[in-house]
C-alpha cells in the first residue's frame, strides 16, 4: 500500500524561501481576491444514497446540449453522432493500451491509427499525417514551431480572422523560443487575409503564414491565390474545419505545406469543450520535422502483417534536443471516435452532411436578411457559419434566446470590438431543421421590434 506522505513544515518553508515568498497565499496573490474562497462550507456529512441524490439534483440544473436548438459554433460544432461509433469504439480491442509502446498487446490501437492517418491524408490532399494531437490550438502552434525549424527564421505572419484562441494559445508556445506573430489583416469587404500591402522583401522574412479554412468567420480563403502571393520559401499553414474538406479542395491540392486542425466536427461531442484532438499533416519532405508520432504497417519474421510506430519524435521517446515536441497525449480515443465516424459516413457521407450543414447556413442567412434586414458582414463565399449585422445587441437578443431553449450566435464584439455589439456570427448544422430557423427567425424579429 502507497502511503501519502505530505511535506513537513520545514520543507514548505524551505520551498517557500527558494522562490522567494513568505507564504502559500502569496502564490495566489494574481488571482483577484473576489474570486478567491477562503474556506470550503461542505455541509453535515451524508450517505451514500443521499449523496448520489444530491449530486444529481444539481446535475439536472445543467443546461444540456440535447434540450437546445443550437445555432452557434466558433470552433465547436454540434454534429449528430451515429451510435454505432461509440459502441465499436468501446471494443476492448481498441482499449488494449493508452500508449502503444508494445505492439504485440497494441494492435487494436494502432491499426485504428494507421487507418486514421490515411484518411487525414485523403481529406487534407497531404502526403503524410501523424496519430492525431492534443487540439486544434496547440497543433497550429506546433506547426509554427515546426515552420521555425525548417526555416531557421522566427518569425511567423498570422492572418487576425484565424480563431483568436488558437492565437493566444499560439503566442504561448512562440514565447519560449522567441519566435515572433505578427497578425495580418483581414479585407473589410470579403473577409479574406489582406497581403496586397505586405512587402516579403522588406525586413525579416517570415517562415510561415497560417491562415483559416475556413476562417473565424466562416469565409472560405483563396488560398491558391495566397500560394501565388507567398514566396516559395514561406509555408503556408492552413488551419481547416475537416467537416469542410468534405467540401471544398483539399488544402495539399491549392499549395498549402502544413494542414492542421481540430477533430471535433468529426464525431465528437460539444461536451465542456472536450476532449477533442488535434489533426496534422505536411509533406513527406517535412516529416522528420513533424511532431507527434507516425504509425506504419509491417511484417514479422513469418510474414505476417502488424502495425507499429515508425516514427516518435516527442522528448520522451529521444534526446530531448531533438525533440520536435513535449506533447504528452494525442487524445488517442478521441482520434478512435473520428475514425469510427469517418469510416462510417464514408467519402459521400461526409459530403452529404457537409453539404447539408452549407445549405442550411446560406438558407438562414437569406431570411435574416429578407425579414429582418440584416446585411452581412462580408461579401465572400462562407461554408457554415456566417457574421451577420442586425442592428440589435446581440448579448441581449443571446438572453433571450436561451429563455426560449436556443443556444443562438456567437455575439462577436468580445473577440472582434471593430464590429460593434450588432454583429452575431451564426452556424448551421445538419441537425437543424427548417422548422427551427424559421422559429429562430420570428424570436428575433419580436426581439428587434421590443416583444420580447
């Protein structure tokens, strides 16, 4: 039996005197003291049913995702999930190990990855995928570290209309190594990133330029012609709704080098904001550089065919020098999910729902505009989700919204304060129905006119 041993009050003090401090408060000192809890009132003590009623009681003070008709996105989509992928994903044939580090007991778990790479190959139009990441924020910044490296410049352009919490996530992982972002603009009239301005002769040339694709706004971004606007020795990294790929072309087929992005549009809950995964892929000439891990197929002395892990780059598998990485997991049952989900719906199915999920969108966004007189932001083609002005305050007309059971757009004057308080970015799914925009249409109408 493993004994908790806690330390002493000679040793707290001796940690305390190292990094210079008086006492444990004062490490909390940054946390503002109103959202501080000076001591925890739990109650008179209870058994177990009682306690078990207890929690779910407040359990069913939640407000679920399944009682909502839900209108918003942002990074997290609400897809239907065929229940067939958790069950196939509940095998115990894919739960033979976290890590497979041994592929005699993990061939379950590594033929599920194998067959995941492929199709983050197919759907990205790129040579070689790894076994998925953390999330969609920290492989586009892995890939930004990854564009320093290959270039041996620090310094990377990224486009102000790519998700602003990749962003931040993304100037944390570029502080260590001094790698510096600077944002470029985007076109007021189409939404698309701006270079028109941009002089890749002057100063320091950057090693990549990351870009959405679709952006934060829903805007489809030309990237052939960024491609064309680029020099041949700046990367251009492409942060991509994989949903959307089922769609439009292939980032690989329009010149992108490095394609990243966030799984969950592909079978994975909207559940606390996770767990999800992060996908990447690049070019074979750059896969000594990418971070992660590379299952491959191969055969044992009889000729028989297994899986195993080709390539491991993280710092725990060699000399931490040449680490390309210190990501610790792959949310490798989240990657499971989106396989199941993808082999399942298949190249037509995914389409079907991608296509399903665009047609909505434009449908909505035409009857804000006939009914309500809403104008949208932008002039550019958009996939699912769209920002649109409807002269109301949007935080407001939010409030409302859930008193009726909707969970409506995205108020977008906290991430973007240029566009005002009347500005809403809108997503459309396949799970909602033309009975529901039609009801979210009229709400909004008694909300602009003061009926509610």
């Amino acid at each position: 039996m493993l004994r908790y041993l806690p330390h002493t009050e000679e040793e707290i003090k001796e940690m305390l005197e190292t990094i210079g401090v008086d006492s444990i408060d004062e490490l909390f000192q940054m946390i503002p003291e109103r959202l501080r809890i000076s001591s925890l009132d739990l109650g008179k003590p209870m058994d177990e049913y009682n306690l078990v009623n207890y929690f779910r009681n407040i359990g069913e003070s939640n407000v679920s995702m399944d009682k909502l008709r839900v209108f918003r996105g942002a990074g997290i989509y609400n897809h239907f999930i065929p229940y067939v992928v958790y069950n196939l994903a509940s095998r115990t044939e894919f739960l033979t190990a976290y890590t497979p580090y041994q592929p005699e007991v993990s061939q379950g778990t590594l033929t599920f990855m194998f067959e995941f790479q492929t199709m983050i190959c197919e759907l990205t139009g790129m040579e070689v995928a790894n076994s998925s990441m953390y999330d969609g924020a920290s492989a586009m910044a892995e890939a930004i570290l990854m564009a320093a490296r290959l270039k041996n410049r620090f310094k990377a352009y990224v486009a102000e209309s790519v998700h602003p919490e990749y962003i931040q996530v993304a100037k944390t992982y570029c502080m260590g190594p001094g790698i510096e972002l600077e944002l470029m603009p985007f076109d007021e009239t189409t939404g698309r990133v701006d270079l028109k301005d941009v002089d890749f002769t002057d100063g320091e040339k950057p090693a990549a330029l990351v870009v959405g694709y679709p952006n934060f706004f829903g805007v489809i971004e030309d990237l052939r012609a960024i491609r064309t606007a680029l020099p041949d020795d700046v990367l251009l990294i492409v942060v991509a709704n994989p949903l959307a790929l089922a769609l439009y072309r292939a980032p690989g087929d329009l010149g992108a080098d490095i394609v990243v992005g966030d799984g969950q549009p592909l079978g994975i809950p909207p559940q606390f904001g996770g767990p999800s995964f992060g996908f990447f892929a690049t070019r074979m000439k750059y896969v000594r550089q990418m971070p992660g891990r590379i299952v491959g197929k191969a055969r044992d002395l009889k000729g028989r065919e297994g899986y195993v892990m080709i390539l491991q780059t993280r710092e725990q598998h060699i000399r931490r020098h040449r680490a390309t990485s210190n990501i610790c997991t792959n949310h490798a049952h989240s990657a499971l999910m989106a396989t199941v989900y993808m082999s399942l719906m298949g190249r037509k199915g995914l389409k079907e729902v991608a296509k399903r999920c665009h047609d909505g969108a434009h449908y909505l966004a035409r009857e804000l505009i006939s009914s309500l007189g809403g104008k949208l932001v932008f002039n550019a083609p958009f996939f699912h989700e769209f920002l649109i002005r409807l002269e109301m305050d949007t935080k407001y007309m939010d409030e409302k919204l859930r008193e009726k059971g909707f969970l409506g757009p995205l108020p977008i004057v906290d991430f973007y304060p240029r566009f005002g308080d009347d500005v809403a970015l809108f997503c459309v799914t396949e799970l909602n129905t033309i009975d529901e925009m039609n009801e979210l249409v009229n709400i909004l109408e008694a909300i602009k006119n003061g009926d509610i």
